[in-house]
C-alpha cells in the first residue's frame, strides 16, 4: 500500500525532545517561577503548589504540570462573529494570521511610515476580510486616536464590527481582558455560549526569564475564567535573557509555556491554550532582536515539535521580516519563515503584514503575505498517487505525441496539481507583463488592495449593539468620554 507525504522539518530528534521536557520539568520543580504579583502567588499556593512568601516564587512538581498538560484541550475551535465554526487548531492544521500591536504603519499610498488611526485599522480589516489565505484576522497595530487604556479593546471592537472572522489580540493592562470579554460578549448570547464559540484568541506573554508579572498573570487567569482561548508566548533574546544556544532556548522556553499552563489550568481545567512563542536572537554589535534570524527559526521549529509530543496546539510569531519597508529583504524572511512554519505544522502562524521587529505593519506587505501563505500551504499538501504509477504509459504518450497538453491524465489533473498564483506574483512574459501596465511589486499591491476595499461587502453590526459597545468604550477611558474618531479617514 502507497501512503501519501506530508512536507515537514524537525530540528530535534525524538530522544532531545522527550530531554527537552525532562529538563524543563526539572527547572519548574527545582528553581520554579517568579509570580511577582501577591494575589495570584497567594491563588496559587492556596492550590496546593508550593510557594515562598518572601520571594514569591513558586515550585511546579511535574505531576502537577503533566496534570495541566493532559487537562489542556489537544484542538481548539474558533468561531465567526455568527458563530460558526471558522477554524480548528490542531494536528499539523496550518493557518495564517497577521501579527499583532505594532506601533506604526507604513502607508501603501505615501510609503511613508507613520502613527496608525482608526481610519487605517478599518481599511487594513476590509482589505484582510477578502485575503484568501489569511485564515482570521489580528489587532494588528494600535490606533493613537483613541485614549490609551481603552485602545486593546477599541481595536478589537473594530475587527469585528467591520468582519466576521475570528480575531487575534491581546489586553494592554491587568483588567484589560475583563474589557475585552465584555466587547466579546457583545456577540454572543451569554458567557456559556462565548466559552463555547470562542471568537478570539488572546495573547499572553510571561517575563523571561522564568517570570510572571502583574499584568501577564492576570490577564492569564481572565481568560482562563471566561473561557477565552489564550496563546502563552514567551519572548526569548538568544544570548541575552536566554540561553545563546538552540537547545538551552527550547528548554527555556517550555518551561515558560508550561507554567503558564499549569497556572492557567489551576484557574479552569479543560480552558483553551496555545503552546505559542516569539524568541529573537540578540544581535550583540546592533543592539537589536531579530525574530527573522537562523537561529530563532530554529527555535520556533524545535518548540513546535515539544507541543506536538505534548499534544497542544500551536502558535508562533513566523512569516514576518525585520526589514524597515516591503523589500527583497522583506520577502526573503516572510518566504523562509511561512514554508519553515507550514513544515512544522504551526497551527497558528503570526506573521504577515509585519515590518520592523514587529513595530510596523504594512497592508502592501500583508497583500503578497497572502501569496507566501498560498505557496507553503501547496507545499505542504501531502503528496499523492493520482493515476501515475505505473507511470510508464504516460511516458509512452509523451514520446508519441510530443507533449502531455491533451493527454486525459492531464486534463483531470491539471487544474489541482498545477498552482496557479494570484496577480501579485507576476509570471507573465516580456510582452505580456508591459501589456498590462508594467507594474512592480508595489504597484500590483496596490491594485489588489483598491480591488479588496471595491469587494468589500460584509453585514454591519447590529446598530444596538454598536451604540452598546461605542457608549461602553467612552465611558471606559479615565476622562470619563472621548470623541469617537473618524473611521473614514
């Protein structure tokens, strides 16, 4: 019997990972964590894990730990503003998202990078609403237009009343996440059926090394009590509050994912939980952190494969570029990054659109991120017998007649075996390519982006419930109210 191939990569062979866990266990029950914020170190001794009052540092024994891994859910189901179900995390299911809460955008029309509004993120939603290959959308970067302590929750009150998929984002503050649910609530019935159809994944990232915060731990704990799906995503810097090495970062980096769900399943068993992350080398002669160099990548891929043996669904910060505008560098890092992260079976990959260590994002780039996710989604797809073996008679055709453009094997096959990429990859020839107005990258980019905003054309939020929401907002800032800004740019 001839079994089809799925395309993957590992970075650890089977004996390193199960080390790898080993090891993490061992620093979770030797050294334990900082939960530096007394109300959550209190929940958690009151648990039963051991903790000391002076340092607040808490010891996880490994059977508490495996306890919370085997108590996590091995698949996580998100569902649209009507709640459908939109998509399943789990297995090597692979999808594509942009990435989160940079503070500048680079302008498709002026290239001119610059503070973000609320006119842009609507623009940035209507175009990603109709992007093929971007699975759901993300809070993808911070409008400055609204008051601070609300702009978490006003950006996701934005995807949603202008989409109706599922969003990715995160809280700003300790009760950040209590705003966010009541934004979330807003489309469900009550809190029995959000925890049910959840229709958003929040992020949530310790304080490497070996920390949890104020801000980070209860936010974690929020959504572990409103059933909000949550990504744990350590932030590692190779060399600098990481090991330098792979296998030091992973084992560092597990431990960090798995005390987040120790602690977050000590709040609800069962809740949803992403085994996620965002590690960086440090660049010891620039200063900087690039999540694009060989070695984060390598451990992404390792980290991955350590979920994968624990059975836990995926995150990871991948097919993104650190370059300062949408270049070859930029395509380059974001192509690497979104085939490593297919093979690996990533089951949420954030990423496209990102410039500039996360701090940029840029519409033009989340337009050809589309097509990069097109193209490691057809890679991946496993490979099949599809009547070519034995292949002889085809060669045989194909020796008589010159060419296999009419042959019957062809004309079943071709359309789903021959991928053809969207318009912004151009595979036109000379003649064909100055035909249709010679446009480069950029230019093609905008193209697509005028056509996504004309296609533009999903079901306004109930008006009750936007005034409910908009009244909630205002009133929510410290100033007691706020003018709502333009959405129209």
């Amino acid at each position: 019997m001839i079994t089809c191939m799925r395309a993957r990569v590992d970075v650890l062979e089977p004996d390193l990972i199960e080390r790898v866990v080993e090891e993490s266990l061992n620093v979770l029950e030797t050294i334990g964590v900082l939960v530096d914020h007394p109300p959550a170190f209190e929940r958690l001794v009151e648990s039963g894990l051991p903790g000391d009052a002076e340092t607040l540092r808490i010891r996880f024994p490994r059977e508490r730990v495996m306890a919370a891994v085997e108590s996590a859910p091995s698949s996580i189901g998100l569902f649209d503003r009507d709640g459908a179900l939109h998509a399943t995390l789990a297995d090597d299911r692979v999808h594509f998202v942009p990435a989160s809460s940079a503070l500048k955008v680079r302008d498709d029309r002026t290239d001119e990078m610059r503070d973000p509004r609320s006119s842009d993120f609507v623009r940035y939603v209507k175009v990603a609403d109709g992007l093929e290959h971007i699975a759901y959308l993300s809070t993808a970067f911070v409008p400055k237009d609204v008051p601070v302590e609300i702009a978490d929750a006003w950006r996701l009150y934005l995807a949603l009343s202008h989409s109706k998929k599922p969003v990715v984002s995160g809280a700003f503050t300790a009760d950040g996440v209590k705003r966010i649910a009541r934004v979330l609530q807003a489309f469900r019935s009550d809190a029995a059926e959000l925890r049910a159809k959840p229709l958003s994944i929040l992020t949530c990232c310790p304080n490497t090394p070996l920390r949890w915060g104020e801000d980070p731990v209860e936010n974690l704990m929020d959504c572990a009590e409103f059933g909000i799906p949550v990504e744990i995503v350590p932030v590692l810097l190779l060399g600098m509050i990481s090991p330098a090495t792979t296998v030091g970062a992973i084992v560092l980096h597990t431990a960090e994912v798995l005390s987040g769900i120790a602690i977050h399943q000590t709040v609800r068993p069962g809740a949803p939980v992403l085994f996620g992350g965002a590690p960086a080398a440090f660049h010891m002669r620039l200063m900087t952190n690039p999540m694009t160099a060989v070695e984060a990548l390598q451990v992404f891929v390792g980290y991955t494969q350590v979920a994968k043996r624990l059975g836990l669904p995926t995150q990871g910060y991948m097919a993104l570029s650190d370059s300062k505008r949408h270049d070859a560098q930029s395509g380059m890092e974001s192509g690497i990054g979104a085939v490593l992260a297919a093979c690996a079976g990533v089951n949420s990959v954030s990423g496209p659109g990102m410039l500039d260590y996360v701090n940029c994002f840029s519409l033009e780039k989340l337009v050809f991120d589309d097509e990069v996710a097109a193209h490691a989604l057809r890679f991946v797809r496993p490979v099949e017998v599809r009547e070519d073996l034995p292949t002889g008679p085809l060669i045989e055709q194909l020796l008589a007649d010159k060419h296999l453009l009419t042959a019957e094997h062809t004309l079943e096959h071709w359309r789903e075996e021959l991928y053809l990429p969207g318009p912004m990859v151009d595979r036109t020839n000379w003649d064909q390519w100055e035909q249709q107005g010679s446009l480069d990258g950029r230019g093609r980019a905008r193209v697509i982006i005028e056509e996504k905003l004309d296609a533009y054309d999903v079901a306004e939020v109930d008006a009750d419930v936007r005034r409910e929401l908009e009244g909630f907002l205002q009133t929510s800032s410290k100033e007691g109210s706020f003018e709502l800004p333009d959405l129209a740019g």
